[in-house]
C-alpha cells in the first residue's frame, strides 16, 4: 500500500519534486522485460521522428542531440499491449500514477492538460561510453500542478555500467544524481514531476557489461499528432525505416559485444 499523501507532498515540495518506490519491480519483471525490448529493438521499424497517435505502431527512435549516435529508444504505445509483460509493467505504474493525479482534478486548467496529452513509454538504450541526454524540460505547460512520470532503472549502475546518472534539478535549484543519492536498484521507480529540467550523464560501461545502461519512462506525454501531421511524418521518414538490428551492428557498440 502507498501513502499518497506523501507521494503528493514530495511531488510538490521544491526541494524534491520527486519519490522513490522501492521494488515496484521484481528482478524476474525487470529481466522479462527487458530482454522483450532487447528482441523488440533488433527488429523493429525505425523511425527518425516522434509520431503521437491513437493507432501507430510500436517502433524505434535513434535519438540524439548531435551526430553522434548516443540513444536508442523504443516507443510504445498503451493501445499495443494488452495481455504481455509490457502491459503488466505499463499497467501498476499508471495506476498509481493516476491515484496520485486524481487528487487534482478539481482544477480545470489541470484536467485538461492531463486529458489532451496522449500516455505512452520511453525505453531508452545508452551507447557504450557516450550515451547521454543534454539538460531539458519535458513539460512547460499550465498545468498549476505536477503531471508526472515514472522512471525505472533497467540495469544495475555498478554492475551493467560505472557511471550515467539521471540528474533531477529541483525548483529551488539543488541537483539530484538518482542512481548515487538515492541507491537506485534495478526495478525502484522514481516518480518525478514533468516540469523538472533533467539531463543524464554521459554513461560509461562497465567492464565485461552484458546489458549496459537501459532505462524505462513510463507515462511520458505529448500532444497526439493530427491525422494530417502523422501522414507528413510517415511518409517524410519512409525512405529512411528499417529494422534496427543490422544497423546496431555495423555502427552502435552497446556493451563488450555487438546487439
């Protein structure tokens, strides 16, 4: 049982704009899912942009600030999964998520931010050794209140990889490395409020790594894209969907051995 009053609390204390939920995960999910979006990546459809709809297809985003390969993301979407280990990991987060939130829907600016943007998940593969996310805002809307997303720890920082932080900078200005400060374990889930500037370090792998560093944001949100816009997308990057696996060999190390 959570205590969402204190849920509530340190999501809107300036100081944290955060909690932690230890073991929201077991060892034996973590591994199941992960290894399903392992096998997913090296067959997916990849495509160069983000598309927003109520019916698109789970795929591939290679994501980067620059021109250095640096991220891999899968993006799936709530509608494709309904009875595998990606609902069942989907599904206990944004329960919670939703209990939390239902405590401010009387206010009318921020209920109808939460009902126009569409729920979908973020998960992320670091590269070896230059993996990373600049600083950014996820959200800088009006909601009066936090509209918030769970992030979860893949693999283990100190056995998949060395160093790679996910940074939290709070509203009254103090920074937060997760996985150190916080002990971070694979399967813990951080609820953190959208509006926060967040960035994470560049990762480095460890030794003999297997996995490397991968990450879950579950109920990441954005405007749906119109039918219109999401046509433009699709047919702007056609020339450029594959599937990913041979592309990962040829060019992306993710840890000792090749995905």
């Amino acid at each position: 049982m959570h205590d969402y009053p204190a849920i509530r609390s340190d999501l809107r204390d300036d100081n944290r704009g955060m909690h932690v939920i230890r073991g929201l995960y077991s060892a034996d999910e973590v591994e199941e899912y992960r290894d399903y979006c392992h096998r997913f990546m090296k067959r997916a459809p990849v495509i160069y942009e983000r598309i927003n709809t109520d019916t698109m297809f789970d795929y591939v985003h290679p994501r980067s600030h620059d021109n250095v390969p640096r991220t891999y993301r899968i993006y799936q979407f709530l509608h494709n999964h309904t009875d595998d280990i990606s609902a069942r990991i989907i599904e206990r987060a944004l329960r919670i998520r939703d209990e939390i939130e239902s405590a401010w829907l009387d206010d009318t600016i921020y209920r109808a931010e939460k009902e126009k943007l569409q729920s979908y998940v973020i998960v992320t593969r670091y590269m070896g050794d230059v993996g990373m996310l600049p600083i950014h805002q996820d959200y800088s809307g009006p909601a009066p209140l936090p509209l918030i997303q769970f992030w979860v720890s893949l693999s283990q920082m100190g056995v998949d990889y060395q160093k790679g932080n996910l940074v939290l900078h709070t509203r009254s200005g103090k920074s937060i490395r997760v996985e150190e400060d916080l002990s971070i374990k694979a399967g813990d889930a951080v609820i953190f409020d959208k509006s926060l500037f967040h960035e994470v370090e560049e990762t480095l792998l460890a030794p003999d790594s297997k996995w490397g560093r991968w990450t879950v944001l579950i109920g990441a949100r954005a405007d749906r894209d119109s039918n219109w816009n999401s046509l433009r997308k699709r047919l702007r990057y056609n020339r450029l969907v594959k599937t990913v696996g041979s592309r990962l060999k040829r060019t992306v190390r993710f840890g000792t051995s090749q995905a």
